[in-house]
C-alpha cells in the first residue's frame, strides 16, 4: 500500500511511526511532516518516509499530489483540514481517506454545535449558554457566579478555553475572546459551561459511522504549569491507562456517552468515520462531557499508539469502510507516558531557532521513543519550530516505571528556554 498521512506535529510522528511498522506499507508520504517524521523507515523495505512539502491546510496543493500519486489511503491527523471539508474533497475524486467529513468535523470544529448535539441527544454534560454578543454572555456567567470554562466557539489550536472562578474573571475572558479577538474569529461566538468538579479524563473511540470502538483511558495534562497551574495549552503531557476507571466503569461510561451519541448521528444522518474524542470529567453526579474533538489527541496518540497491539492501517482502513465489526482493538497491559517539551513562553510568544542536543542519547534509552512537533533542519542542527517542541514518550510494565523512563530521557535533552511539567502522571501515582 501507499499511504499519505496529513499534518506535521507530534500525534503525525506517532502516526507515522506506527504506520511504518506495518508490513502492507510500501510507500510512505507525509504533508508537511517534520524532522523526525523525514527520519523514520518502513519496516517492509527499509525506504525512508517521504516529507512534502505542502501544509496541512493547502487542500487544492494536497488534492493534486493524491491525484498524481493515488495513494491507497489518506490518513488526516489535524482538526483544520477536517473542518475544511478535505474528507468530502477527496472522497468526491474516488480518493480512499480516513477522517470525519465536514459535517462530522463540526463536532470540533464548533463547540455550539456540539453542545447542542448534547443536549437533543441526552448526553451528560454540563449546564451551558451559546452567545454572539458580550452582554448576554456576562449576563449568565454571573448566574452561575463566575464559575465558568469560556470557550471559543470555532478551533483554537486546543486553547481556546479560559477557567474563570469569579463574575470579575469570567467577564475578562468574555472580553478578551468576544472583544480582544484573542483567538480570531474562532471566538465570534462562545459557548460558557459552568465548572464542573472532578477528575478530567481523555477517552478516544475509533468509529465507522454505526459503531465504535472504544480505546483505554488516557490522561492529558492541559495546563502550562506544575500542578495544573498556569495557561491551557495545546496538551503537556499525558499517560494511559488513567486508574480511575475500572474496566467495566470504562465501559459503563461509554455506553452512557457513545451509544446516545451514535444513535444522535444515526438519526440526523452524520456519518462519522475517524476518531472522536470526548474529554469528560467524572463528577460527583458522573461522567459529563465537557467538550468533543474530531481527530485522535495531541499528546494521547503518543501514549495510545506504543501500547496498541496489531496493525494500525487495518484498524484506519476497517473505519473508513463501515467495516470495524471485522476487526478488534488489541492493547499491550504496559502503560506509558509522555512528556512534553516546549519553547520558553508556550503557550504565549516564544522564539524559534533554538538548536537541541541530546537527541541522540535519548533515543538509546530502551523503550524510549521521542516524537518531535515543532522542530526543523537548520545546517545539519536540529533546532525548535514551535511551541510544543518534543513529545518525549516511554512505556514500561507500571506507570511509575514508564514515568521514570520518560524523564530520564527528558534529562538527556536540552535547548536554551526549553520548559516542561515536572508532574505527569502524578495524580495516578498518588
């Protein structure tokens, strides 16, 4: 098979990585891809993956490569050319590609979309308001005393969320999105949740647009700093298996949210094939869901794909087909973990260039695996391009044994401003 798989971050290194591993894989594109991406092999023959450079959001440049390469199968990893309607795009030209269309894609790609879906479709979440215009919004965000995730309605590279917890907070935020622009036109509209307490968790359910199958939990790390402190982010880190759920829980949980939801898209006639990504916090009242995504995690792959088992393209291909009852989802009982690394001043203005070393002496380390994001080739140095940088990503028999490794790897690597959380996993470990 040729396959092209779309996107240059750390979820596209993973999946580039474990797509490689496949022995029905002879030729491999990504667009743009990345450093690490250029150096990875196929395990068939040992050819080098092929970086294009062509963005992720270039769908005319991207439709004109398929045309003249046709590869097999089209693997989307980012939210962007998703919402942009790539899949229908492709499919139009009798391209094989594995992603939601632009009307599934609008379970990210508009959080009032979504919040809506949930509450025609009973799902559990939280209590919410959709508003256009300031007043209307500060107006409820006091009704619920300030205790608010405010949330731009469109993508925001996974930080369009800001956490108030009195009236005074919660109207800065409304400002800053709906006013300041802070994410563009992405926060034309907001969606404002009131708080919800508990443990936040990360599910992932591959689907083929009558069934889903769900994956072990993960946990992310979203905020910049130790302890859950500091700005959202696109993701710091994170770990899977999570142990708050048993697995008959992680079941129980799924049904309560997965099978409302396919039977949502059944009856207003959403074909939803790709991945989708609830993030839900298990309250004292149970697990509500705080907001869907459209594409696997970034981090979440890099801690989902070392311990998948079996063949990765059959698992994509079974999704894009309406065929998953043919296959099974398969995982190694390790757990791992995933630190990331940044450029100083992420998720603000931080400076490009800086040259990282240590790359290497991290890659010797047994069971180690380092997925870059941001980075480039700069005369023969591989420097940061980015804001998250690294995804530096261990596995081991226990997750204090993985978390260990994760870090012991992150010691062997440095560039100048380079930043990382201290604490993954380490709600788990407590």
């Amino acid at each position: 098979m040729k396959l092209l798989v779309i996107g240059s971050g750390g979820r596209e290194h993973a999946l580039v990585w474990k797509l490689a591993q496949s022995r029905r894989v002879a030729r491999l594109w990504c667009a743009p891809g990345n450093t690490g991406i250029a150096e990875e092999r196929l395990a068939t023959n040992g050819a080098a993956v092929e970086c294009v450079a062509v963005g992720a959001e270039d769908l005319p440049k991207l439709l004109d490569f398929a045309r003249r390469e046709r590869p097999d199968l089209t693997v989307v990893g980012p939210d962007a050319p998703l919402a942009a309607g790539i899949v229908d795009l492709f499919l139009a030209e009798g391209l094989a590609i594995w992603g939601p269309n632009r009307q599934a894609a609008q379970f990210e790609g508009s959080k009032a979309f979504s919040q809506d879906f949930m509450e025609r479709h009973g799902i559990p979440t939280a209590k919410s308001g959709t508003f256009h215009e300031p007043a209307a919004a500060k107006k409820f965000a006091a009704s619920l005393g300030g205790r608010c995730a405010v949330k731009a309605d469109g993508l925001a590279l996974g930080k369009g969320v800001l956490l108030t917890n009195t009236v005074a907070e919660a109207e800065r935020a409304i400002d800053e999105i709906m006013v300041g622009k802070a994410f563009g036109t992405a926060g034309q509209c907001v969606v404002i949740q009131e708080l919800l307490v508990g443990m936040e968790i990360s599910l992932h359910a591959l689907c083929d647009g009558r069934r889903a199958l769900l994956f072990p939990t993960a946990q992310d790390h979203k905020r910049a700093l130790d302890g859950d402190a500091g700005l959202n982010t696109g993701g710091m880190g994170t770990y899977s298996p999570a142990p708050f759920l048993s697995d008959a829980e992680l079941a129980a949980v799924g049904r309560q949210i997965l099978d409302p939801w396919l039977r949502g898209c059944a009856a207003e006639g959403i074909d939803f094939r790709g991945i989708l990504y609830p993030g839900v916090m298990l309250t004292a009242e149970g697990p509500k869901v705080l907001e869907f995504n459209a594409r696997f995690g970034d981090p979440e792959t890099q801690v989902y794909l070392p311990r998948l088992e079996g063949d990765l393209i059959e698992l994509l291909a079974a999704s894009a087909a309406g065929t998953l009852d043919r296959v099974q989802l398969r995982w190694s009982r390790c757990a791992s973990v995933c630190v990331v690394m940044a450029s100083g001043g992420y998720p603000g203005s931080y400076a490009k260039g800086k040259v990282i070393h240590g790359l290497a002496e991290a890659a010797q380390l047994p069971d180690v695996k380092v997925f870059h994001a941001g980075t480039a080739r700069v005369g023969g140095e591989t420097v940061t391009n980015g804001g998250r940088v690294l995804g530096v990503t261990a596995w081991a028999d226990t997750l204090a044994q993985a978390r260990d490794k994760a870090y012991a790897a992150v010691a062997r690597i440095s560039f100048d401003g380079a930043q990382f959380r201290r604490d993954i996993a380490a709600k788990a470990l407590r």
